[in-house]
C-alpha cells in the first residue's frame, strides 16, 4: 500500500511539501507529471497535471528510491504553491492512483522504523522536536535524534547478549562444566550493567521535565498579587483578578514558555484560615501543588509578617520568595520576611519581574540542568531500566546458586526490557553469538 500526506502543515503558506511513500510513487510520478523519472535525490522543476491534463501548479519534484531514503521504500515530495485548492488538487490526483491512500499520523516515521531506518528512540526524539517549543526541548531532542542513548541502551544489550550466550551453551551442554574465567565474567558483566542502569536512572527526572514542562507554583497569602503575576507572566488573562479575598479556589495552570525554559506555572488558592469549606478544600489543593511542584514562588505582600511561619515548612531549595506591591506609597518589607532575602517586586509597575525570571532559570539550573547528557526522556524508558534491573537482580541471586536455567530465563527477560526501549527483541542476536563464540557443531 502507498500513502501520501501534506507534510508542511495546514493553512496558507508560499511552499506546501507533499509526500509519496511506497511501492506506487513511481506511478504517482508519472501519473501527475507525465514525464520519465527525474535523476534521484536531484531537486527538478516539474508541471503537475489532473487526470485531464490541465496543469494544478508548477513546482519542485524530488524522487527518492528505496531503500535509500526516509522511509526505506520508494517516496516522493511534492514541492508546490500552499494554497488550499492547489494542495487538495495534488492530492485528488493522487488518490486517483490504484492502492494510494492518506497516511496515518506518523506512518511515515513508523515505516522507516519498521524498515530498520532509524530505532524508537530517534523516532521519539523527531517526534519531540517536531512538537518543541523551548529552546532546551529542542536541544534535548536533537541530542536524541544524534544517538547517543541508542548507543548506550545498544552496548548494555550486546554486554548481556554475550552473557546470555555463555549460560545457554551451559544449558544445552550440562556435562562441561564452564571456566572460572567464564563465571568471574559473567558475574563482573552484570554487576557493570545493573550499576550503569541504577546511574541511567538517578537523574531527578530531568528528561521527562524538559519534555513535559517544569512545574513551578505560585503560593501565597490572599490578595497579595499571585494571579495578577501568573496573568503578566503568560501575558495574557489566566487567573480572574479581584480585590475580595478568596477569589481563586482552585489550581488554575498554563504552559509557557519562559525565557526558553518549559514550565507549568500554576495559580493556587490564597492560604489563610478559612470557615468556608469549597475554599479550604482549594487550600488543601494549593499546599499540594506546591509540595508536588519543582519550584515555588512564594508570594508575599509587606504586611504578611506572620506568614514567615508558613514559609518554613517547604524546602528553601526549591523556594523563591517575592514580595509585590514595591509599588505603594508606605513599601515596608518586615523585619522577619528580609531575613530571608526576598525579591522585591511590583506586577502592577512591572518591576523587577525579569530578575525574577533569572531567579527562576538560576534554580532550575543549580538543580536540575547539568552538562550530563539526558538519556531518559519518557516514562516508558524508566519503566523498562526499573524492570530491566529487577530481573537482574534476580538472575544474580540465581546464578549465584548456579541455578543456569532459571537464571536465563530472567537475563531474557531483562535483555527484553532493553530491548523495548529501542525497539529491538530478537532471539536471531543470541543465536549468533552462541555460535560465534563457542563454535557449536565443531
């Protein structure tokens, strides 16, 4: 079957690029074109006609013949004028080709997987940064998409590939006895494993925040300004501004996209004593958001000299303590508040506010951003190095009994584990180091 999508996105644009993929490009091309097949790989400008050979544009034709091309089979581009009726016109006509059909969403990246074009995680890592919005989500996904974690998770399973090999040569020959040098290696190979997965895995999560967005919490007491600065900070009207007290009772949040970091900013309910029960419930909400965030900004206002008490039950870590309203005429921090070394600022006047976004980006940094590179961007990849690293555990408990059969069983289901991330489980791989390394039959 061949498929065909626009690729450069909907809605009017001066170039729309539409792609072929399959074993029928070759008549999509004559079909719209007329004409022989332009040299591969060569941009060559080509009239696109309908099936009753009047021209729908003139543009750019680009032929890629399998397997060298994105999607291991043979594709096509159409580079064309992107206007809606030129687009939808390409396309009728190359519906009109027998077994031609609109693509699925990421069929063209899930061909060149199936075609052992590229693994899962360089196809995660396009697919991170065809949806990046940051410029560290991009970096992260570049990173990604160049191969190193593929090359990481890749090493890990040849090392218990070759292990897995040796025990299975014991299992099918139980009368000779294995070397010691082959049990010390053994033991050695799995002990290096299991300690490179358990440091993959002490990462706080950098991956998956950068991805999905650092959490940060705007806390507080009433009427001190913390949905007027989610408001400023997103630009737009969030939150509902009003001068009675409790108007926020619930956790308001919106994405953006702060000075090139990713972050969750979330407006909370003003934390005071309340009888009322709908604004204690969004109290109890607030104090949650704030312990599950990676950052809080602790809003204050002059007069909060008793909420100090307060601040001292969250981590200082992960804790920026503002103080708005610089504004107004009688502007006196307390004593016990200046203890602290708070920001000084005013939404109102916009003062200040990009020191408090350096804040912002000087402790994600300190606590998250370091020059190692990410290797975890998804959740599925810990839970697979968290299940990889159970069976390990268990195999060397076993193998320590010398329990050879049991043990394989979970090496193999360890190696499966790996071999999820990347996308690879074959038992082709373990047969041919079995008979590469101890010429079996000879």
């Amino acid at each position: 079957m061949t498929f065909y999508a626009l690729s450069s996105g909907p809605g009017l644009s001066g170039v729309a690029v539409i792609r072929v993929s399959g074993s029928e490009t070759v008549n999509v091309i004559k079909h719209l074109t007329n004409s022989n097949l332009p040299k591969p790989k060569e941009a060559t400008l080509r009239k696109f006609i309908n099936k009753n050979n009047e021209i729908i544009d003139e543009g750019i034709l680009l032929w890629f013949p399998g397997p060298n091309s994105y999607t291991g089979e043979d594709m096509a581009e159409f580079h064309v004028h992107g206007s809606r009726a030129v687009v939808e016109a390409i396309q009728s006509s190359i519906s009109e080709v027998s077994n031609c059909r609109i693509a699925s969403p990421g069929e063209f990246t899930k061909t060149a997987f199936q075609n052992g074009k590229i693994d899962l995680l360089k196809a995660e890592g396009i697919s991170d940064l065809i949806s990046s919005e940051t410029e560290i989500q991009r970096l992260q996904a570049i990173k990604i998409m160049e191969g190193k974690s593929s090359k990481i998770f890749e090493t890990l399973r040849h090392t218990l590939i070759k292990v897995l090999s040796k025990l299975e040569a014991k299992i099918d020959f139980p009368d000779e006895d294995l070397p010691i040098e082959i049990l010390d290696g053994i033991k050695a190979d799995t002990t290096k494993a299991l300690a490179d997965l358990e440091t993959l895995l002490d990462d706080q999560r950098v991956g998956e925040r950068i991805r999905e967005g650092f959490k940060i919490s705007i806390i507080g007491p009433t009427n001190v300004g913390k949905s007027s600065l989610l408001n400023h900070l997103a630009n737009r009207e969030v939150a509902i501004v009003s001068e009675i007290a409790g108007t926020t009772r619930d956790v308001i949040e919106t994405h953006l996209n702060l000075d090139g970091y990713p972050v969750i900013l979330s407006d909370t309910a003003g934390i005071r004593d309340s009888k009322d029960e709908i604004e204690r419930k969004g109290i109890k909400l607030s104090l949650k958001n704030a312990n599950e965030a990676d950052l809080n900004i602790m809003v204050l206002e002059p007069k909060s000299a008793d909420f100090h008490r307060f601040l001292s039950t969250f981590s200082q870590e992960k804790n920026i303590i503002v103080v708005n309203k610089s504004d107004i005429s009688d502007y006196k921090i307390n004593e016990e508040i200046r203890k602290l070394n708070p920001l000084s600022i005013s939404v109102k006047e916009n003062k200040n506010i990009d020191l408090l976004i350096n804040e912002i980006k000087k402790k994600l940094e300190n606590k998250f951003i370091s020059s190692n590179d990410i290797i975890i961007t998804r959740s599925r990849h810990r839970e697979n190095i968290e299940k990889c690293i159970n069976h390990l555990k268990t195999f060397q408990d076993k193998n320590s009994e010398e329990e050879f059969d049991k043990a394989a069983e979970d090496l193999r289901l360890a190696l499966r584990h790996l071999g999820l991330i990347v996308g690879k489980v074959d038992v082709e791989e373990i047969l041919g180091s079995i008979f590469n390394d101890f010429c079996i039959g000879k």
